[in-house]
C-alpha cells in the first residue's frame, strides 16, 4: 500500500444496490435447518385433526370410543370438550361497527360450516398411531343445505350459513368520494355521462399453496408454554393467542423458526394453533400438529372470491368521469384474522393510476359453506387492478379507442406527483409514460403489432394478443393512524433494535419475520453502509418474541419499507451514540467529528480515527467512556410511516391462442416496475418473477372448485394446477426508480408487485387475441376449455365441470375426507 | 400423509414375487416404481394388507430383440425406455410418449410394466401400446399366457390381470415398411395428465396412406382405437385435407369423462384436433 492511494478509491463499495446473493438461501434450499416440523422434544405427542366430510351440517353425535383405544393413542378430543376454553378465532379488522361476527371456533361443537372443519382431534404417541386412529372416530352429521353461490347467497329467502344470523350478510362497507369529499357525486356523474359501460366480472377462489405446510409445535414448562409455528406473524400471533386461550401474553414466547412460504396464507391466527396449545395445556406436554397437503388446501385460508360489478363513465373523446363498484366478497363460512379487511383494502385501488373525478364503492361481505378467505398476495389489490384495468381496455373497445391512448389520457402525469385521489390516497411518486414507453421497447410492440394483423388477415388458427396493465398498488403497510381510522385492530409500526458485540460484528433484530424474502441479506445491506462494516459482519436476528420483542412481521409488502426504515434509524441511532464515545476517545468535540466508512476522524486532523467497531469494544470494557453516557451504543427504533407507499409499473403480455383448441400460451411477458429504491436487485427480481408466476396463474390456471355439495375438488395438487417453470415463458423485466419520499431508504415494497399487476395484462392479451371473433370476456382462469367456447359457443367459456380428474384413481373425492371407503379397492395393479 | 399399516414383500425373482403375492393375503398390490402406488397409499384411497415390491426383480428390466418383436421388461423405468436404441429404432413412438410422462423424477423411477397394469386412462402408454398392437405376457402359478392390448384393458383402472398374476413383460412388434410416428398430448401445464391424447403410427405407400394405427388417451375409462378414423385413412391420399375429413370421425365410439379440465363434449372435439394433428406429423406433413 501507498501513502499516495486517492481515499475515494479505498472507500468500500456501497451495499445498497448490490445484486447480493441471499445468505440465508443455503439452509433453507437444502433443507438443513428448522423448519417447525423438524422439531422433536423428548415426550413429544403428535395431534391429527378429524375434519368435516360435509359441508354443511348439525353435529348429532361423535363416537370416539374406537379411537381412544386404538394402539398408542393418549387422548381424543371433540368440540364439546374444548367448548369453554376455546374462545373465538379473533377477527382484527371489524370494517363497519354493525359487521356480524358469528365468531369462529377453532374446533365445531354443534355445527360444521365447511368441509374440512376440525370436529376431533387425536393425539397419539407418533404422528401414524395418531393418523391411523383418525378413521376410528365416528361422527354423525345431519345434513343442512349448503350454501355457496354468493349471489344466492344474498337473494331473498336464501338458506342460511348460520341460522342463529338473518342474513348471510356479514356486513355492508361504503366508501363514497362524494361523501368523503374527495371526489364529485357519483350518481351524478353517471346520469351526466355520454358512454357508460358495464361488466360483472369474477375473481374466482384462490389457495394460497405455500410451499412448506403449516406446523405448530407447543412446549409447556411450568406457566410457560413456548410455541414453534410456520406463521408470518409470531408477535401477532403472541397478543391473539392470550387474548383467545387466557395465556397470559408474558407467559407465552413464539417462535416463528425458518417459514417455507406464506403468501399471506401464514398471515393467520390458526385453530391448528389455538388447539396445540390448549391441549399442551391440558396435557402438560409437548405436542406437534404438522398438516399434509390435503389438509392444507382444504382447511387453510383460501384467497380472492369476489364477483365485481363495476361501472365505468366517460365521455365520448375517453375522458374518464365516474367509477362505480359493488362487490360481493366471499367471506367463507367464519371471519378469520383480516377476512372482511382484505376487500375493503381494495376498495382504495379500484380507481388505479387514474384521474377519475368520481367514485363510489360498496362491498357486501358474504358468508358461505366455504373454508374462510383472508389474505392472499396482494391482499385486496389484485382484485382492484383486475377490476380497473379489465374495465378500461371494455371502455376503449366501447369508444374505438386504442387501449393505451385511452390510459394515457387519462393517467396521471409525471409532474402531478404527489397527486391525491379520488379514494383520498396521496400517490408519492413516479412515472407512468416511462415505464411504459421502456415497456414497449422491452416488448417489442411494433413487430407484434404487426404480425398480430398478419395473422388476423391470414385467418391463422392461431391468434396474438397483446395485454396492458398501467397498474399502481399501495403498500408499505401501513400508517398507523390511517389503520386506525378504518377500524383495524392494530397499528403499522416495525421495529428495529441492533447490538454491537465486542468483536465488532453487529445483531440486527428485526421485528419483520421473514418467511423466505431475503430480510437477512437486505437488512444486511443497509447496515453495512450505515456502519460502514462489512456485509459479512452483520448477523440478522428474527422470528423469536424472545429475541424480537416488539414486531408486525410480513405482510403488504412492508417489510423493507417499514422494518428497513426501522433498521437504518436504529442505525442512525448507533451512530449518534457512538459519536460521543468517539469524541471522547479522540478528544475531540462531536462537532469535528466526521462518519464515513465506518470511521470517525477528526476534520483537519489526519490519523486521529477511530473505527465504530472499535468503539463497541470501547464500550464493552467500559473503561473510558464519557461520563454522561451509558456505556452502550446498541439502539432501537419503530418506525411507523406517514403514507403508504406506491409502487407503480407497466406490465405487457403477448399472448398466443390456438383457436382449434382453445389452448392459450404466453408469447412474451415484459414488465417495467417502479419500486422505488432498489436495496438488493437480484432480490428484487427474484420477487417480480415470483408474483409474475402466481398471477399468471390466476389467470390461467389455479381456482378452488366446490362441487354442488360442498367439496373441495380441487383437493391436491393433481387438480389445483400451480404452475411450474416449465409452464412459464421467459420475463423480460426492468425497473424505473423514483424514489420514495415517505422513507429514508427510497424503497416502495416490490413483494406483490407481479402478483397484482399480471392477471389482467395476461386475460387482456388473450382477450384482445380473439376480440375479432366476437368474444369480450372469458372467465378466470382461462382454461382451454373456456377459451374454446368463449370463442366457438359465444359467452364467457361457462362454467367448469365441478369434478376432479380420474386420473390417479380420483384422488379428489376422499381426501377431503381422509378415510378409506369401500370405493378404495381400485382395480389394477400400481 | 401416511399410509394404512400394511405388509412388505422384497423378491429378486419373478418366481419368488409370485410366491409372495400368492401368500400376501387378500389385497395385494404391486410396487412397480410406486408413482401411483405409494401416492393413493398416502391419501389411503388404497389400503392393501401387503405390498410386494418388484424394484429388486432384475429379470424384468431391459429391452431385448427376440425376432420381429421387441420384448420390454415390466420393470423397466420410464428414464431407460426413452434412452434404449432398440426403441428409438422400432418403436419410437413409445419413447416419444414416455417423454411425456410426469417429471423426470417420475421418469427414473416409474416403470413401463407398471404404468400400464395400473391403466389409468389418463395414463400415456396404455393408448400407445394399444396403437402398436403390443403384447402383455402374463406370469402365474401356473405358467405364463399372452394377452393381446385389445383385450389387456378391460376397464377404468381394471386389466385382464387375475389375481396372483404378474405382468412381465410386454412384446412390441417391429414395424417394418415406411412408417412414421407422433404422440400428441394436451394438458394444462407441463406435469398433468393428458386431457386428451393421440398416439398416431402411420406407414406411407406410394404418397398414400397405407395403414393408419392410432390410440387415444382418456377419451373412455380404457384407452381407446379411433377405427373409425384408421379405415378411413387406410388407402387415403397424404393430404391435409383427407387427414383432417378422416379425423373428423375420430371420436366415434368414445365415451369421455367430464371434469374440471374438460366436459365431454370438449374433449369429442379435442380428439379430433389432435388426431389431424396426430396423423398429419406421422404422415410427414
């Protein structure tokens, strides 16, 4: 080394930015690590859960006798035996104060309100010896009509879900721009209008399908009971869990270990859960209820489930005047955490990336003989973005107008940010033209504009579209104050705490759990350069209420937004502590003191550094330190943000669809997205291409069919179709970066972005593919078989057949029981 | 999920794999590969008192030539079939159709014996081995018998098999002459079932069509031949248009299911596409 060396060229690159790959992927990808149903404590019992076979009926009686004696079985369990401890599955976001809440047992006593609810639970000495005694249990059930059409639903003298309720209807939520003062009346302008245009559209149920099941492990010790689950929310599951059981939240510790996936499918305060630790209560030892994949698609939150009404007001030349929008929101049979939040979240992005100076929304939540709904990547916003951007591509075809002028008319323009809407939202930041001129590029529009009318002149059996979605989404939940003003439950605070250990490396505690984002190497990141120590030297700590005491975890694409900024202000704080101790160390005032790469100098005064890791040390023997100081520069900081943040993109897809058979097949796919800052980029593309895949899959492959009765069909994965990389087509992605003003990092929240945004780019392109032959809707998802009809039997494709597939023997029909029946002795040999 | 209890039966010999079903009690199943097996044991919509697992029995591995026929061992697995010279040389149709099927995890361990004495219609080999007039050589107490495919498949997940037999290998005859071959499967995404599949062997004559074999895949609880289609096409002209009149028949005396993917109607009409399609690309158009 040289003394001549230029600084500048010393100075460690930043961290923010880097294209990192994950530290913690190495573990989770190989599996060598906790999953929560690696877990054995000595002494361990293993529950399994009798479900409901039916939808819809009275409990009359419940044998358990054969069960109780079956070999290595402990205990069995009913309803009726846990009726007075169980309480209610707590609902967190009551939407109007005349909601109705029927409340929600963890486990049936007199009644089952949808396949696959609990009605015993045995527990065995191993998980088989418990799995087999589940057959052994005996349950009467005296059928009631089921109930699962929403709009039937709520038609007079309909069969009822509960019948202690008068209507299936849970509750009636209004937000009206007019009414708010946010926006012009709305009936007005819709009797003003010149072209009005109309759709019901469907946003069918959707399973949420994380990768790893849901497992919960209960430890009691004395009062305590420490409590090991797959849950995105362990500090919310803390104050739940002693609200419902009477655990007092001091004696209760959760620890949400490594978490295979959630997609808001682990954003639940679980009967599982509640049961696990009742019964280690009542036990006195440890259990483990560890779900098959069966279970799993039938008895935990689905996601969706809306039919959308919504009007849309223009004048002639595409001028937008008016939205109107009445949805009936399929609660499912109970409200569970945030069930009657998730549409009314929604309600606030109908009106998208759009000037409308008018809007109305309504939502009637509505019970049905279904398993509950609750939040599902996107949460709210995917139904909306759906909604808007399917409603305007109606409205350009209406006036013959292109697709994008008509946006674009209508869009806000770069120079009107912050814009405040017509749902009262203050957009913070962006670009829409950009984005989607980079959009087109990156699509190659031009060239498939033009072989588009090759092909449509020609008469090819097979047609090309091309879809548009000019999406925005609001994220970074949330303002604590604004949750307060629409009657959620809590607040949407993060918190942040970091420890400087003696050796110099750093524990960042953060109270976001992460469920396989990538927290450990973005936190990591942002550490390192406000430190100015390496990445490697950052540890991140999270997931344990013991370790992470205070925390709303991972949900809305929060976590960077909310719990990074968290993470930097504690840093700022370790800073500005350590800034004492430095000054005094060099007897210097903090004044001439300057921070940079991890080292205070004095200005002026060459040599005379000291390094911040150093000074933990410093602090740690604590035998020089200023007198008015505590000898500790560890801080901890919540955050909680004045806005949300608004992440916006253009999402292009082409689509090719075979016209002899109905079969649609992505073309390309090319997407810009705005989400602000970017930490982490392989991150970052790594979340764009994930939501890429489940929207997609929303439009074309996944949806929860119930039979006429109540049954899950789609009860394995034979039959909900998720989709492999093999089925997907390659990303063309890109961002734009306008930073956001409401947090220090920049950063807008990039988790759902894909997921909300895809859906209806993918529908509009086959759409606009056969638009030609007379079709303008085809119902979710669009399997080749609608699409075919669509385009050969007019209409929307209709619906499916309700069956599951033969093949595989039908696997289908009895998992959702989990008994073996006669009808089990299939021929053949396999 | 885990399987009901049931008892496990190792043999390394086609004789001792008899004996062991033959003292296995009432409900014995075949492990041959257990890609379907251990699944419906999982959601015990199988619960056999014994399970006699074939993957140790390495006398019904492998392809052999034995005269004008192929001989394919009942347990060869999927992985080994698309890579045998012999089939890419006198049957690649099979090799095309095993290409297909599932993952290449299932591949390595699926067997082709198994697949095909497990008949689920959605299955891709049955409607092949129909197509190609295979042969199923059946082992028992009492010696072994031959069953051509017509009469192998006898109904929804049901083959000739009697209790206590084996299926042990399957004889494919060499088609000789100028033929060409194709599988045409349609699903919804990459690792499904067929909905509908098509498995077309066709020889050329002189620019005609001399002989038409064609099998269908789920378009009944058995796979099926589309006769109809076969005789129109024996003799026909190798043109788009004589291919696509005679498909149009191809779903007489079909009886498809209806489920979530597809009603009946659907797939009568599907059948159709992907037998023009089918025979077309066998026919070198």
């Amino acid at each position: 080394m040289t003394v001549t060396e230029d600084a500048a060229t010393l100075a460690p690159a930043k961290e923010v930015g880097q294209p990192r790959r994950r530290k913690e992927d190495a573990r989770l990808i190989t599996g060598r690590t906790t999953w929560t149903d690696n877990m054995v404590l000595p002494g361990m019992l293993h529950l399994a859960v009798v479900r409901s076979p039916v939808a819809h009926a009275r409990i009359t009686g419940i044998d358990v006798s054969a069960a109780q004696q079956a070999p290595n079985v402990v205990a069995v369990f009913t309803g009726r035996d846990l009726a007075e401890e169980q309480g209610s599955i707590p609902c967190a976001w009551p939407v109007t104060p005349d909601m109705v809440n029927p409340g929600h047992p963890s486990i049936a006593v007199d009644q089952v309100n949808h396949v696959g609810e609990a009605v015993a639970i045995v527990v065995g000495r191993s998980k088989a010896a418990a799995t087999d005694a589940v057959e052994l249990v005996d349950v009467d059930y005296e059928i009631l009509p089921p109930v699962l059409d929403m709009e039937a639903a709520v038609a007079e003298g309909a069969d009822l879900v509960h019948d202690q309720l008068e209507s299936n209807t849970s509750y009636h939520f209004v937000f009206d721009a007019g009414e708010a003062g946010t926006g012009a009346d709305t009936e007005q302008a819709f009797a003003d209008a010149e072209v009005v245009v109309s759709r019901r559209l469907v946003q069918q149920r959707l399973i949420p399908a994380f990768m790893e099941p849901r497992s919960v492990v209960v430890q009691p010790q004395g009062d305590n009971f420490t409590m090991w689950s797959a849950t995105q929310i362990p500090h919310v599951l803390r104050v739940m869990l002693a609200m419902v059981t009477g655990v007092p939240e001091h004696k209760l510790r959760i620890i949400a270990p490594d978490v295979g996936g959630g997609f808001g499918g682990k954003l639940q305060v679980n009967p599982e859960e509640v049961l696990a630790l009742l019964l280690a209560r009542r036990l006195g030892k440890p259990v483990k209820w560890t779900e098959t994949r069966s279970e799993s698609l039938m008895a935990a939150h689905h996601g969706r489930g809306q039919v959308q009404f919504i009007d849309i007001a223009s004048d002639r030349e595409g001028n937008v005047k008016g939205l109107r929008v009445r949805l009936l929101a399929d609660m499912g049979a109970y409200l569970r955490l945030i069930t009657p939040g998730v549409p009314a979240l929604g309600a606030f992005m109908f009106p998208g990336i759009y000037k409308f100076p008018a809007y109305r929304f309504e939502c009637d939540g509505v019970f049905t003989n279904k398993v509950p709904t609750d939040a599902y990547r996107g949460a709210g916003r995917p139904e909306a973005t759906f909604a808007i951007e399917r409603i305007m591509d109606e409205l350009a075809v209406e006036l013959g107008m292109d697709p994008l002028e008509l946006r674009r008319k209508n869009w806000i323009q770069a120079e009107e940010f912050p814009f405040t809407t017509v749902a009262g939202l203050e957009y913070d930041s962006g670009d829409y033209e950009q984005a989607t001129q980079k959009a087109l590029e990156l699509l190659g529009y031009d060239e498939l504009r033009a072989e588009q009318q090759r092909r449509r002149e020609s008469g090819d059996p097979v047609q090309l579209g091309i879809g548009f979605s000019t999406f925005t989404e609001m994220c970074g939940l949330a303002p604590s104050r604004v949750l307060g003003s629409l009657s959620y439950g809590a607040g949407g605070w993060e918190s942040a705490s970091i420890r400087m250990l003696p050796t110099g490396k750093v524990e960042v505690v953060t109270g976001s759990t992460p469920h396989g984002q990538g927290h450990e190497t973005a936190w990591s990141q942002l550490v390192a350069d406000q430190l100015g120590v390496p990445f490697e030297d950052v540890e991140v700590l999270h997931g344990d209420t013991a370790v992470s005491p205070r925390g709303m975890d991972t949900y809305g694409s929060r976590s960077l937004v909310v719990g990074g900024t968290a993470v930097v202000k504690a840093a700022e704080k370790v800073v500005a502590k350590a800034r004492k101790v430095a000054a005094h160390l060099l007897e210097a005032s903090e004044d001439d003191l300057e921070f940079a790469d991890g080292k205070f100098s004095v200005r002026g005064t060459p040599g005379a550094t000291v390094g911040i890791q150093e000074i933990a040390l410093a602090v740690f023997a604590a035998h020089n330190y200023p007198e008015d100081v505590e000898p500790s520069i560890d801080a901890e900081a919540t955050f909680d943000p004045v806005n949300f943040s608004f992440p916006h993109g253009t999402h292009l897809c082409a689509m090719e669809v075979d016209t002899d058979t109905g079969m649609v097949k992505i073309r390309k796919y090319a997407c810009v997205d705005d989400v602000g800052t970017v930490v982490n980029p392989l991150i970052v593309e790594g979340q764009v291409h994930g939501g890429l895949a489940q929207g997609i899959a929303q439009a074309l492959y996944e949806e929860a069919v119930y039979d006429a009765d109540g049954n899950l069909t789609t009860g394995s994965f034979v039959d909900y179709l998720v989709p492999s990389a093999a089925d997907l087509p390659h990303f063309d992605t890109a961002n734009t970066v306008h930073a956001a003003p409401g947090n220090p990092i920049g950063a807008k929240g990039v988790g759902e972005a894909g997921c909300i945004a895809s859906t209806p780019a993918v529908v509009n392109a086959a759409l606009d593919a056969v638009r030609h032959l007379g079709v303008s809707d085809i119902l979710m998802p669009l399997t080749p078989e609608r699409v075919w009809r669509a385009i050969h039997q007019g209409g929307d494709g209709g619906d499916r057949a309700t069956a599951g597939t033969n093949a595989y023997g039908g696997a289908q029909t009895e998992s959702t029981a989990g008994v073996s029946t006669p009808a089990s002795s299939l021929g053949g040999d396999r | 999920m885990i399987p009901a209890p049931f008892a496990y039966a190792r043999p390394t010999t086609v004789d001792e794999a008899l004996q062991a079903i033959a003292e296995g009690g009432e409900d014995v199943k075949i492990l041959a590969g257990g890609q379907s097996l251990i699944p419906v044991m999982r959601l015990r919509l199988a619960a056999p008192e014994t399970v006699v697992d074939l993957s140790k029995v390495s006398e019904l591995r492998g392809v052999r030539e034995d005269g004008d026929s192929l001989v394919i061992g009942a347990m060869t697995t999927h992985a080994d079939v698309v890579r045998d010279p012999l089939i890419q040389q006198y049957a690649p149709l099979i090799a095309e159709a095993t290409e297909t099927v599932a993952d290449r995890q299932v591949r390595h361990r699926g067997t082709f014996g198994g697949a095909l004495a497990h008949a689920d219609p959605a299955g891709d080999l049955p409607a092949v081995a129909l197509a190609l007039d295979a042969e199923f050589v059946i082992a028992g107490q009492n010696g072994r018998r031959t069953v051509p495919a017509a009469d192998f498949f006898v109904d929804y997940l049901t083959t000739a098999l009697e209790e206590g037999e084996l299926l042990v290998e399957i004889r494919v005859p060499k088609l000789t002459g100028q033929w060409g071959m194709r599988y045409e499967k349609f699903n919804r995404v990459a690792q499904a079932w067929s909905i509908v599949a098509v498995a077309a062997a066709v020889r050329r004559e002189d620019g005609h069509i001399a002989e038409a074999r064609i099998g269908l895949t789920n378009m009944g609880p058995t796979p099926l031949r589309a006769r109809a289609t076969e005789a129109a096409l024996a003799g026909a002209a190798a043109t788009p248009e004589a291919i696509a009149e005679a498909a149009r028949s191809a779903a007489e005396g079909t009886s498809p299911s209806s489920d979530l993917n597809a009603q009946a109607d659907y797939r009568e009409h599907l059948v159709q596409v992907l037998t023009r399609r089918a025979v077309s690309a066998a026919a070198g158009l």
